[in-house]
C-alpha cells in the first residue's frame, strides 16, 4: 500500500472554463482514478480560482504535493501574462495562493509546458530526439518546446502574428465553436498556423493536444507539413499528467 501511494501524484489542470484534477499514478502517467472537474469561476479572480482549485483537491482529500497547470506565463511560481484568465493574476505567485487556500505545497507551470513534459515522459514525444513542439489547442493555443526531451518553458507561440492577429485568436479550438467553423475551414487557419511554426523552428515532430485533439482524424489529415504531425496520446489530461509530475520532481519548500 505505501509503496504504490509513493508513486502518486495530484495535478489540476486551470483551463478558461474548467478547472480539473485528478490524482495521478506517476510509475505509468495514466489517472489514478477518474478526474474530478468544476466550471472556471467568472471573473477567475485569484480567489475565486484558488478556492475552486481547493474543492477540486478536496473532493480527493488528497495530501501531497500539489501540481497546477496554469493558463499563462508561470516563472518561478509568478504569473506574468494573462491572455484567458483574470488580469489581476499578472504578478501573482500562484504558489502562493493556491498554497494559502489548500494548504499544500503547490507548483506551478504554464499548462502547455505541464502537457510538454507529460507528452515526453509517457506520450507521443517520448524519446524523441532534437525539437519537439507541443502545440495545445483549446480557449487559447499553447505551446512547450522540448529539445532531446528537456524542456524550454514559456514559449508562448500561440501568440505569433497571424495575418496581421494574434494567432490563437483565429486558430484555437475556441474560436471554431464560437465561429461555428467547419473542419475544413479550420484546418486552413491551423494550415497557415503550423505552416508558420514550422518555418520558424524546423522541428522534428510537433504534437498537437486539448480536448480537440480526440477528433484529431477530422483536421490532421487535412495539413500538408514537411514535419510529422500527431495527437497527443494523454489528450486532454496531459497537463494535470504533467503538472503532477513536475510537482513530484520539485517540490517547493
Ligand atoms: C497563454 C498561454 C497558455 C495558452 C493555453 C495562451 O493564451 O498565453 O500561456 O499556455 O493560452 O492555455
């Protein structure tokens, strides 16, 4: 019983509608048991945020190490952007709210960085040699960089230039709901999207994952790339996958 509780971990994912966790069984990355989701507060004030974060946790009476997949720049434990969450988070060390409100150790890291690292360590970039870019498409667009499976964190390239827009505001999972756009027409925005990245990095794979990338069948084969393309295979889950073994790895004092 003891040895198979070492090697559990707690991850909750921060996303622009839900925030969701799961206990994490860290030997294979797959969930412990089925994850436990609340709707983002609004407005996702720190808070507002924190507390939901902390029914999340309770709801498993979990008692560990705490990782946070955040929506938004995440240095050392600080958010320094806030594209698709509360401004009043820019400045805030989310380590240390999320730690007051659940009283556990917390970790915090961009959410694309949490999918990143979980993608290298058991998904569709392990083992992978050279530049890797996961790309997740959801609210927002999110990018982790990967070199040899090392990660480079805050890339931040949903962000690039578009057609004169910030790339996730034509490009993200989101902005096909709200437009109401066909697969078709989507895939031509994610064509010039990827297109772009790949110019700009030349990488060796690029992986693409949120919860989009379950119906990856219905736009993945519509891209012409010289580089492989893929789904994510942790999916949706990659970043309470991730944020809970990073938490594990490094746990703040
Ligand atoms: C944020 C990133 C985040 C991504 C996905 C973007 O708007 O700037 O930090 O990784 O959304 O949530």
């Amino acid at each position: 019983m003891l040895a198979r509780m070492s090697v559990q971990g707690f991850g909750v994912d921060i996303g622009g509608s839900g925030i969701k966790g799961a206990v994490v069984d860290l030997s294979t990355g797959a969930l412990a048991a089925q994850r436990f989701k609340l709707p983002t507060p609004q407005p996702s004030s720190p808070p507002a945020v924190a507390s939901t974060v902390a029914q999340v946790v309770a709801h498993f009476g979990w008692q560990g190490p705490l990782g946070c997949a955040f929506p938004a720049v995440v240095r050392q434990g600080v958010a320094r952007t806030a594209a698709n969450i509360d401004p009043q988070w820019v400045g805030t060390n989310v380590q240390d709210v999320i730690g007051a409100a659940t009283g556990l150790a917390v970790k915090a890291v961009n959410d694309a960085d949490a999918a990143g690292v979980a993608e290298a360590t058991w998904g569709a970039a392990r083992g992978v040699r050279g530049l890797v870019v996961v790309v997740t498409l959801g609210t927002g667009i999110g990018t982790a960089l990967l070199y040899d499976g090392v990660l480079v964190p805050n890339s931040e390239l949903g962000h690039i230039e578009l057609d004169g827009e910030d790339a996730e505001r034509k490009a993200s999972a989101a902005v096909r709901e709200r437009e109401g756009l066909s697969w078709e027409k989507w895939a031509k925005r994610l064509q010039r999207y990827f297109s772009a990245l790949e110019f700009l990095l030349r990488p060796e794979l690029i992986v693409v994952g949120g919860g989009v990338s379950r119906r990856a069948d219905k736009f993945l084969p519509l891209l012409t790339l010289d580089t492989k393309i893929v789904p994510a295979q942790l999916q949706n889950e990659a970043g309470i996958v991730g944020a809970a073994y990073l938490a594990s790895q490094s746990p703040p004092a």
